[in-house]
C-alpha cells in the first residue's frame, strides 16, 4: 500500500477566492485533503473479480477484488504434498527399522533357540552324571558340552536381531528428517500466503475513491487496483501568519465552513515549524509575499468532508 496526497483545489473556486476581499484576521481559507491509500497485487495477474465499485463503502478485511490464482493453487498443491512426504520419512526414521510381521519371525526364532538350548543344557547335565559312572566316555561330555554353548550362542544372536530390529534410526537422521519436515512446513506456509494474497482486502473501513482494472484485464506487480480512502485519512490544510500561529497548538478545536455542507469541527493535529511564502492558489496576489505556516487539522466527523473542497477556517473559542 502507498499513500498520496488527494485534493486538487477547483479552478473556478480558486478564482473565486482570489477575487473576493480579504478575509476577517480570524478567518483563514484552506482545502480538504485526503490520503489515499492504494491497493493491488505483489504478482502481476489478471483480474478474476471486482466485487466493490466506486464510491462504495468497505469495511477492514472487505475482498475488493480477486486476481487469477491457478499457479498458486498448484504450488499450494505440490506444497501439500511435499509436506505428507516429509511427515511420512519422519515417521519412518523414529520408528522401528523391521516391520512388526518381521519382528515376529525374530521372537518364533528366540523361542526355538531358547528350546534347544534347554535340550543341550540336560544333555549336557546327563553326560555329567554318566562319566564319572563309566556309563558314557569324556568325547561324548565334550560333544554335549559344545553343543551347549552353540545353543547359547543362537539364543543371544536371535536376541540381538529383535534389539536392532525394534530401534529407531540414528539420531543424527532422525534430526535431519525433522529438519526436512520443518523446512517442508515452511514452504507451505508461504505457498499459503501467496495464494490469499491473490483476493485484495481493505486494510481498514474506507470508500473506494478509484478503480484502475476492470476485470480480465492484466494488472502488473506493484501496480494499484483500487484506491481507498479511509475517514481517518482526510484533513483539512490551511495557512496562517506567524503573529497568530500560537493560537493553534496541538488538538486546538477550530470551526471549518465550506459551500453547500454544514459547519465542521476538526482538531489541529500538525503546525509546521518552517515558514513558507503564502501559496497563489489559496491567497490574492497582495498577499502572497506574506510569510505563513502550514496546519493541517482532523475533522471530528470526516464523512462530511470532501477532498479538494475549498473551506474557511475559524478559531474556535470558549463557548463556540
């Protein structure tokens, strides 16, 4: 959004003003201003809809206008499910390496090796009890023994093959997969962003001073589609001279006239501290060697005035 200043003085008007006899020292004549705000795209696109017109009446968040949005549709897309990827590897990295049917084959194989580990332990314990006896030789302890220590051995390596089938990934990959994530979350986010912001919307209560597009037509980037004009925008400019300038401090109430529209109240909210010669289009050519002071004032009801309006404006005194 860009603000500029409105309110172009009407020529008829101003000739009238500089013929007229000069007015009383506690009238000073003077101009509605409006700053407008302006209102278009980041992204060059084509007008899909206008939903304001001009000289309507919109409220903050209103859409006025909406631009094509197939490409930000896709990328919004595309973002969409980059992140169910991401998400997906997450999973994977922090769950278990196997698959839970695979896990299951471990266990019935832990269950085998822990019965045959039990055979070769009574095997064993009986080839004990027969030595000494004469009833079995020591080559057949020795078999029964070693073939002991094989069956413990199997059970501890099926043992080991459930521990790392039921771990997760390293953490440096699960690390990486949730930076994944987040960077993907990111990028959705702002695919987000750029396709709302192809529906312009009213930063705040305003008329809708001018359009510039009409619809199907190409509006560059940066380019306005509308210009708003919101009422705390609007003020009334006028100039005075230095022997009365600290009459009109800072939120001094002062009365403002103008042709064809009831009196106004507006409260001073600027006082220039640089002087300036009178500008031609406000005062006679008598008078514009005369140094003067900018002041710009808020009216109190700024619906009631028009930018570009020539106006009168009086200190408003106790009681007034």
């Amino acid at each position: 959004m860009r603000r500029k200043s409105l309110g172009v003085v009407a020529l008829f008007a101003l000739a009238l003003l500089a013929s007229c006899d000069a007015a009383p020292d506690d009238m000073f004549t003077g101009y509605v201003e409006g700053d407008l705000l302006f209102i278009g795209p980041q992204e060059p696109g084509r007008v899909r809809t206008l939903d304001v017109a001009e000289g309507s009446a919109v409220m903050a968040g209103q859409v006025l206008a909406t631009l094509e949005d197939d490409i930000q549709r896709a990328e919004l897309a595309a973002a969409d499910a980059t992140l169910a990827e991401a998400r997906a590897r997450l999973a994977r990295a922090q769950a278990a390496q196997q698959r839970p049917e695979e896990i299951a084959i471990l266990h019935a194989a832990e269950r085998r090796a822990e019965a045959a580990l039990d055979l070769a332990r009574i095997e064993m314990e009986r080839q004990k009890a027969l030595v000494p006896k004469g009833a079995a030789s020591q080559a057949a302890l020795d078999t029964a023994q070693h073939q002991h220590d094989q069956a413990l051995a199997s059970l501890d390596e099926v043992r080991r093959q459930i521990d790392a089938a039921t771990i997760a990934a390293r953490e440096e990959d699960i690390a990486a997969a949730a930076a994944v994530l987040d960077q993907a979350e990111a990028n959705r986010a702002a695919a987000r962003v750029r396709l709302d912001r192809r529906a312009l919307k009213a930063p705040a209560d305003a008329v809708t001073q001018t359009l510039y597009y009409r619809v199907g037509e190409l509006v560059p980037e940066g380019r306005p589609v509308a210009a708003l004009l919101p009422p705390g925008l609007v003020k009334v400019r006028f100039f005075v001279p230095e022997a009365v300038l600290p009459q009109f401090a800072p939120g001094r109430e002062v009365a403002v006239f103008c042709d064809g529209c009831p009196s106004l109240t507006a409260r001073v909210s600027f006082v220039s501290n640089v002087a300036e010669f009178t500008p031609p289009v406000i005062y006679s050519r008598e008078e514009r060697a005369k140094l003067v002071y900018l002041i710009e004032a808020r009216p109190t009801e700024p619906s009631a005035a028009r930018p570009g309006q020539p106006v009168t404006v009086r200190l408003r005194g106790p009681g007034q």
